[in-house]
C-alpha cells in the first residue's frame, strides 16, 4: 500500500536510474565500436574516391586515347587501299562458308548489325 502512495516521478526516477548504469558499461562499448565503423568507413570511403580519381579516370581516358589512335590508324589504311582500287573498297572473296542463312531473321535475310559499305548482303551471289 505505501508503494501506491508514492509519487510517479519518484518510482520512474529509481526504475531510470538502475536502467541507465546498466546501459552506460554497454552504452560505451557500442558506442566506441560505432564510432570505429564509422572512422573506417571514412578512410575507406577517401581511399576508394582516391583510387577513382586517380587510378580509374586516367585509365580510362588513356584507353580511348589508345583506341582512337589505332581506330585512326585503321581508317587510315581503308582510305589507301580505297584509293587504289579507283574508291571503292575491293570485294571480298566469296566463300562458301561465308552468310548461310537456312530461314530469314523476322526483320529480313541481314543480320541486325550489317553494314552495306563493309559486308556482303546474303543473297548477293545468287
């Protein structure tokens, strides 16, 4: 019966305070543990954008340099031979083997990646 009589603050100031030492010992090793996640995380969130910027960017802009020179280079040798077979480029020979096609593709007898200035059109010898 005295225990009803007390006043509410008083019971939740006692139930607090046995409940806060508690969670204070465990409260620091979360605490501290978090806090050691998130330092590295930190560092390793800097080292991946400094292997990004550094590493991965220059990487990429040294392979288009790369590829341009030697698609450059390519074009190159396409325009000479163009030249000496009067500017067109010369037929490619025809192989058996070369463009079997046994029933048409839903879009027609090409496949979906031809070129008429590069390959042979199927049909073509026939």
């Amino acid at each position: 019966m005295l225990r009803a009589t007390r006043p509410a603050t008083l019971v939740a100031r006692q139930a607090r305070l046995y409940s806060t030492k508690a969670e204070q010992t465990l409260g620091n090793e979360f605490t501290s543990e978090r806090a050691a996640t998130a330092a590295h995380a930190k560092q390793t969130t800097e080292l991946w954008k400094k292997i990004s910027f550094f590493v991965c960017i220059p990487a990429c802009i040294a392979g288009g340099w790369w590829t341009y020179k030697l698609e450059a280079d390519h074009e190159h040798h396409l325009d000479h031979i163009r030249e000496e077979n009067g500017g067109h480029l010369p037929a490619p020979p025809a192989y058996e083997y070369l463009n079997i096609r046994t029933k048409p593709f839903p879009w027609g007898m090409q496949s979906l990646f031809f070129n008429p200035e590069v390959n042979t059109p199927v049909g073509a010898e026939e």
